[in-house]
C-alpha cells in the first residue's frame, strides 16, 4: 500500500474528521473508503454535468452577465492593473 499526502482546509478536516468518527471510522480509513467508492450520481456526460450544474444552481446564476468573454476580459484587466500599495 503507497501513502499520498494531502494538505487539507481546515474546515474540511474538520468535517470530516467529524463524519470519520460518527461512523466508527478512523479519518484515514473513512478517507479510503469515500475515495474507493464510486459515486452513481456523479455526471458521466457533458450534458449531465451542465444538468448537474443546472440543477444545483451553479450554471446559469449570473444571468446579468450577457457577454462571458467580455466580464472575463473586464476581470483580467482589473486585476493586471490592481495596485499592491
């Protein structure tokens, strides 16, 4: 068995350090096991992950946004030209 090293949000440790220990569970082994379970309700297509998206609010929020190159553009120019004072 190889070891991977992960650094970890605090909160998220947290979490799951919590869920880990509701389930009788040490944080190492609850890790592999989520990890070594394969999710049925991930997306498998474009098309399901742009429902997925759609579905979960992600997709589609900033409707006041009618051109995304522009924004995008307009955000990369604010922030080349941000001043670190």
């Amino acid at each position: 068995m190889s070891s991977i090293t992960l650094d970890l949000p605090q909160g998220l440790e947290t979490d799951l350090k919590a869920k880990a220990a509701q389930l009788g569970f040490s944080l190492s082994d609850y890790i592999l096991r989520v990890l070594s379970v394969e999710n049925p309700t991930m997306p498998k297509t474009g098309a399901e992950l742009v429902a997925y998206w759609q579905k979960e609010g992600v997709y589609g929020y900033r409707s006041d946004i009618l051109d995304s190159q522009k924004h995008a553009r307009a955000i990369r120019d604010k922030a080349e030209r941000r001043n670190y004072a």
